[in-house]
C-alpha cells in the first residue's frame, strides 16, 4: 500500500521546485502562482500557512491556510476565520484526491488550533473548484469576497469524515480507515450547483 500524501514546510531546498509547480493551463485565471502565495505568506506571516503537498518525494500540489484573521477587514475582529486561501494542484494530478487531502490537512490544523469552522473561496462556475468543494460539505454563505463565492464546513465532533472513501489516486476504498470520532461513513452529500 503506498503512503498517503503528506505536507512539507516551504524550505531554501524546496524553494526552487515549489515556485515551478504549475496548475493546469485552464485553470491559470483560477489561482494565483506560488510564487504570489509565497510572497503573501512572507507579508503576513502571522496568518499564512503555506505547505507543499507531496507524494511520496514527488511534489503534487500546494496549498496555503489563513489562520485567525479579521475576515471583513473592518478592524474590529468581531468576524475572525480560518480556512483555505490558496489550493494549487499540479497539471495532471486532478482527480487523484489531493484537493480532499488538502481540505482535510487544513481542517485538522484549525481544529488543533481550536477552530470550529473552514472558510474557503472560490470562483463561481464549472471550471473553479465548486464539486471539490460542495462535496466535502461546504455550504455556500451567501457572501462574496472581492469577484469568490464564500462557502463555510463546519469542524464539529460530529463531522462526517469527508476523506474515508478515498484512496490515494483517487480511488474509492471498501472500509474507512480514518478512525475519526463521528464517522458515520455516508456517501457525499447531494450536491447543488449555484453562483454564490
């Protein structure tokens, strides 16, 4: 069996291949470059988290977390989140189950660091990340941040595991082996299609 993915700390050894990952040529309009996330990651260190996504010694993807911030930006801090601000996969390793890695490698750090609940944006229509997205749970808010769709998981003990059917490369697995209190293990909740 081969091991699951993992995440890596940005180092001056990975420096140089993590600023080359390239999403898919359709999706360039869709994401920033790490190299943008990075330099974002450098200017608000308190709240960033960026993390190369590997398999095995192969990088597959990158992903960047915001930890604890004014999510209106009003200075009050009466609306703090945590979530995903950025998720690259690498062109041809869609489909594999990394983005479902990524979402829940996230979860996990927000609920160590005592989150509750998941943002994440995304652009609306079939080409961004929305079945990603509305099949790991995410509900859409109804909030929009600059041209994104706001969508929201709630991390309760109750949580349905997203990622106990999944293998690595995207296959479906006969049994959960995610030990996560409150599995219910259910398929995917019905998904909806909508722009914001």
């Amino acid at each position: 069996m081969a091991a699951p993915p993992r995440l890596e700390k940005i180092t001056p050894g990975n420096f140089e291949t993590a600023i080359a990952l390239k999403v898919h040529p359709d999706e360039d309009h869709l994401v920033a470059p790490v190299v943008t996330s990075l330099a974002e990651a450098y200017v608000h260190p308190d709240v960033a988290w960026p993390r190369l996504i590997l398999d095995g010694d192969r990088i597959v993807g990158f992903l960047m977390a915001f930890l604890g911030i004014d999510f209106t930006g009003d200075g009050t801090g009466t609306d703090t989140r945590s979530g995903l601000w950025r998720l690259n996969i690498a062109a041809g390793q869609q489909g594999r189950g990394y983005g479902r890695f990524a979402v829940r490698a996230v979860a996990a750090e927000i609920r160590h660091r005592g989150g509750t609940r998941l943002t994440a944006c995304r652009h609306p229509g079939e080409e961004g990340p929305e079945d990603l997205y509305l099949g790991l749970g995410f509900r859409l808010t109804g909030e929009t941040s600059g041209d994104q769709c706001v969508g929201e998981l709630e991390l309760t003990s109750a949580l349905t595991c997203w990622t106990n059917h999944m293998q690595p490369g995207g296959k479906r697995s006969v049994r959960c082996r995610c030990a996560m209190p409150g599995c219910v293990r259910r398929p995917c909740p019905r998904r909806t299609r909508s722009n914001c």
